[in-house]
C-alpha cells in the first residue's frame, strides 16, 4: 500500500518500528521507536505534550504520551507502565519488533505562552514522562526561556524514573533541578517529602512573569496548584496536563467527553483557568 495514501485516513495506524528499550523501574518501560517509513520518521512533527495511539493488531489500542523532544526529530520516545492487555502484549515485545502507531494527538502545552517566561516544571511519579518532553524541548531552545525549575517527586528511590539521566542534569548551570521521594532510603541523596515541599527552595518569583506547569497523579494537582496560587501565579498561567479515558483520539467517538470538551483535542493540557470552570476534569 502507498504509504501516505494511509495518512489520510486518521484511524489507519503507520508501522513503527522498536529501535531501543530498558527497563526505567519494576513494570515500567522506555521505549525508542521510529517509524518504518524514514521519510515519515524524519518529517513527523508534535508538540511537547502530545500523545499518541499505539496498537498491536489482535490485542488493542492505547494512547501515549511522547516523552522526547520535536527538537530531536526521527525517534518518538515513550515511558510505558504495565498495566493491562496493550501494555503487558508490548512489554513482550523486542527491539526490531514492529508496533502501530496513529497521531499526534492533542494540543500539547502553549509554548508560546512559555516563551520569556521563567518556569517551573513540577513532576510526579509517571506524569513526568509528557513533562520530560517539554523539559528537554525548553533545554534544546534554551534561550527562548527564562530561569527553568525541574521539580520531581516519586514514592521511593525505586519508582524513581529517569533517576540517571535527571541527575546528570543536575550538573547544567541553565537548570535548577529539585528531587524529592516521600519516603527515603540509604541510597536517596536528594529530598524526602512530597513533591510540594520543594517549593520552599525556589527563589524569589516574578509572578506576572512565570509558567506553572503540572503532570502527576491526581492527588497531587490540589496541593501543587494551591503552591502555584501562593505565589501568585495567574490561574492561565498554570498549565495541567490530564488524562481521561481515551478511545478514537480525535474528538469522535465521545469518550472523553466533558460538557463541550473533548479531551483528546482540547486537551490533554489545560490551564488551571480552564479546569476552574470544569471543575470535573481534576
Ligand atoms: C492522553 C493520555 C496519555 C497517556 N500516556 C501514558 C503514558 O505515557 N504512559 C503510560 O504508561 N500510560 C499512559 N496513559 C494511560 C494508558 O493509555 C493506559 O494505561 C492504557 O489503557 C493501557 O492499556 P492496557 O490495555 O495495557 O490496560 P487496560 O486493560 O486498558 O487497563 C488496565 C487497568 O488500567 C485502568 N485504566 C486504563 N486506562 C485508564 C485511564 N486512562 N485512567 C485510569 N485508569 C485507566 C483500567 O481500568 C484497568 O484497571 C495515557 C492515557 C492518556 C489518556
Ligand atoms: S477519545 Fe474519542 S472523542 Fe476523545
């Protein structure tokens, strides 16, 4: 079949093949994938913050968050946890091995209201896999933004992802990195508490002039947006990344649905302006 006679149909999924993977911690794994077709994989374009659908035929569908930067344009990257059907039928899977793959999808996070700005990136657990795009995007144009902030925070040093690769960040003098788990072990050099407690280590802010973003799981959006309001960041300056049941991905099928929003094409990031009025999708 005619390859990008495929790309006009945005249910027909493009094969994409595993150039790399390891494993980040227990049931939860990085991927490397490209698309069989190089001219596609060289001129695939997202934003930071997008997702897409990935399918293994005869098992299912699912979408994911891509974790590597537009600025390095050829591979997609994925943090993937096992979960269900999909995720334990990929984890079987090898390097070379040939997936599905359909999108971008989404909106991804307003870049354009980021530029200038100082910003604070605020991580927890598996939410820091769609905040590690916009990470290293903001790293590869690094002079387009102000101070940046990397704050991350996991259960233990064992659900800890990404831990060699953000510690080497630490040695960057354009980024101020802040690690934190809830509860420390012998080998945790780094913060113990939750992940608002690195808050009290950000120097003095300029409000006006300063992007709160967020990913984590759902109990951590309150306490960390409630940090964000105490420093007088405008609510439609904090950008949230969600994620609701997802089916088609491309605002058909209704699943994700809340009042007039889909979230497949609205969202997934909102600000917290948004959210104010849809109090639901927190
Ligand atoms: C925009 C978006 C981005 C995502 N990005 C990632 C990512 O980067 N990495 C990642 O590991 N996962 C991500 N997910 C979640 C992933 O799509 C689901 O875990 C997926 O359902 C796994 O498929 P499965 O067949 O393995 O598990 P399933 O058989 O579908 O489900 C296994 C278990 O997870 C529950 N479940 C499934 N989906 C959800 C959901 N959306 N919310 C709450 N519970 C759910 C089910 O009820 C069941 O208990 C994302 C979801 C969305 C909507
Ligand atoms: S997932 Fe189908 S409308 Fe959003």
């Amino acid at each position: 079949m005619n390859i990008s006679k495929m790309h006009e149909n945005p249910y027909n999924p493009e094969p994409a093949r595993i150039v790399r993977h390891y494993d980040l911690i227990e049931d939860h794994r990085f991927f490397q994938i490209r698309h069989v077709d190089m001219n596609r994989a060289m001129s695939f374009t997202y934003n930071p913050g997008q997702f897409i659908m990935l399918s293994i035929p005869g098992v299912g569908e699912a979408p994911f968050s891509i974790s590597s930067t537009p600025s390095r344009p050829g591979i997609l990257e994925l943090g993937v946890r096992k979960v269900g059907t999909l995720t334990e039928s990929l984890f079987q899977k090898q390097d070379n091995d040939i997936i599905y793959i359909r999108g971008p999808y989404g909106n991804g996070y307003k870049i354009e209201q980021m530029e200038k700005k100082d910003l604070i990136i605020t991580a927890g657990g598996l939410g820091v896999i769609p905040l590690r795009s916009i990470l290293y995007y903001v790293l590869d144009n690094r002079d387009k933004f102000g101070r940046v902030f990397f704050l991350y925070g996991a259960g233990d040093s064992n659900q800890f992802l990404f831990r060699d690769e953000f510690f080497q960040l630490k040695a960057r003098n354009d980024l101020d990195c802040m690690y934190t788990v809830d509860k420390a072990d012998k080998t945790w050099t780094e913060s113990e508490g939750v992940v608002t407690k690195l808050f009290k280590n950000l120097p003095e802010i300029d409000p006006q002039n300063t992007i709160g973003l967020v990913t984590g799981p759902p109990v951590m959006y309150k306490f960390v947006i409630d940090e964000f309001l105490k420093l007088k960041i405008p609510k439609n300056m904090i950008q949230l990344s969600l994620e609701r049941r997802m089916k088609c991905g491309i605002g058909k099928c209704g699943h994700c649905a809340l009042d007039h929003l889909y979230t497949c094409i609205d969202g997934p990031v909102f600000t917290y302006w948004d959210t104010q009025h849809f109090r639901e999708l927190i």
